[in-house]
C-alpha cells in the first residue's frame, strides 16, 4: 500500500515538470533565468580593494548581429562586483584610471550558479621594490 502511494507521487511530480516544459516554462525558469560572475578587485601592490572599478561583461554571437548581451558594475568600497548574466560566453573588462586594464576572455556563465573572480589590478607607476643594489649605491 505504502509503495503504491509513493510510486504515485513519483508519478505526479515527472508529469508536472513535463507539463511545465511543454507548457513553455523552461526548466531553467524553475531554478534561475540567469547565472552570475561575482568578485573582488585589489590592488596588486598594496592588497588593499580598488573603489569605483568599471567592470563589464560583454558576449556577442558573431554570426547574429543582433545577439548582444552585456551587464555592468562598479565595485563598491570593499572592491566587491556582482553581475548578472544569461547563460553563454563572455568577455570580463575590469578598468580604472591609474590602473592597466585586466580582460577576462571567454568565460562561461551558466544559470542558476554563480563563480567568483577575484582580481587583481597593476597600478600604472607601482612603488618600486629596492633591489640590494639599489642599497649599495
């Protein structure tokens, strides 16, 4: 008795997911439409977050020219970037005046999860470190 209830419940619950995927609500809808790509930016030299950094992600089909994707943040005090994308490829920019650029290619972003990247950005004119021979002259 007790397995004919729960192979009836097993029944119920594949019927609805295949009424919901035929009925046009993806699965991807279920848990997620998008995907995200977090992280922190530093400074290379001192450790220290990097406020007010453009990051963008950008994905373009080359083949359809009107298949453009993008989203965009600036980190906040803590250095911290969230984005939200929809499933595919992409190509991270991270840039700041006084700082060189960092490019991400081909990053793969798939819905519901969210990956971290946590970067760290050179400073154009970083301190330089004194060698042992800079101390002897």
């Amino acid at each position: 008795m007790k397995k004919t209830k729960h192979l009836k419940g097993v029944i119920i619950v594949i019927l609805s997911v295949v009424f919901l995927v035929f009925t046009g609500c993806a699965v991807a809808s279920i848990f997620g439409e998008w995907g995200h790509v977090r992280g922190i930016v530093t400074d290379s030299v001192t450790g220290e977050p990097i406020d007010g950094v453009y990051v963008g992600a950008y994905s373009y089909d080359y083949y359809d020219y009107y298949d453009w994707s993008e989203d965009y943040d600036y980190t906040d005090d803590g250095g911290y970037y969230y984005l939200t994308l929809d499933s595919g490829d992409y190509d991270i920019y991270y840039e700041k005046d006084g700082y060189q650029d960092v490019h991400l290619y081909d990053i793969n972003v798939i819905a519901p999860f969210t990956q971290s990247r946590d970067i760290e950005m050179e400073p154009y004119n970083p301190t330089p470190t004194p060698t042992l021979m800079d101390k002897l002259y």
